[in-house]
C-alpha cells in the first residue's frame, strides 16, 4: 500500500508540473543574420488551444525614410479583441501590432518563421519597415 501511495503522489506531482508549464512557454532566439537582435515569442494554452500572445524585440534593424535605426520593444499578437495568433498542427500566421508573424514547430523546441514590422518613429526618420526578417527561436 504505501508503495501505491508514493507512487501516486509521484504521478500526481509530474502531471501538476506538466500542465502548469504546459500553460505558458517562450521561445526565445533571433532573427538570422543580425547577430545582435533578440526576439521572444510567448505562447499561452488559453481554454485548450495554443496562441502566439505577445512578442518582445530588441535591437530590430529598420529602414526609415530618413535612413536606418534598430527599434525595441514588446507587442500584443493576433487581432484586438483576440487573444492571440492561433497555433494550429505547430503552424501560425497573424498580425500583431507592428505587423505580421509566422511560424513552424522544427521539432526540439524550435520554431522558424518570418516577423515584419512598421512603425512610425518620428522625427526625421518617420515611417520605418523592417521587410520580411527570418527568425530561429527556441523554448
């Protein structure tokens, strides 16, 4: 009996821990080619479906009108009013506020996709884009 007690409790605490990180994860990596950028992708499991919830970016290459810059930043995902951009067979592809996103589950904790981005940063720069970035990110 205390054999099958101790090795309930064991199960019980595994399956807690699976489905508490199985609430939220991030990816995190960069965009290929720009050693010196950072982005992070958040994923949430919201009533049984995963989402893209937010985007964090550091050091973003951007051409403006007025020349380049790098921007950084965190953002929301998916339309307002949603909660996210929905993974769907470990695919997803979206707005968010800056732009777009999209991605694949690779398999070991890795996704690839591309992320744009527009923004407005004023001045003599003005309207800037990033153009279509390829990142690499992983959990």
């Amino acid at each position: 009996m205390a054999r099958f007690a101790t090795g309930l409790v064991v199960a019980l605490a595994v399956g807690l821990v699976g489905a508490a990180s199985a609430q939220a994860a991030k990816y995190e990596g960069g965009i290929k080619g720009e050693p010196d950028t950072s982005l992070t992708l958040k994923v949430k499991n919201i009533e049984g479906d995963r989402y893209v919830t937010r985007i964090e970016f550091k050091k973003i290459p951007l051409e403006c009108e007025g020349g380049e810059t790098e921007t950084t930043g965190d953002a929301s995902a998916g339309k307002p009013g949603e909660p996210g951009v929905e993974i769907k067979s470990g695919e997803f592809k979206g707005p968010w506020d800056y732009g777009k996103v999209s991605g694949k589950a690779r398999g070991g904790g890795k996704i690839a996709g591309t992320i744009s981005l527009k923004t407005d940063a004023g001045g003599s720069l003005g309207d800037c884009t990033s153009g279509d970035l390829d990142y690499v990110v992983r959990d």
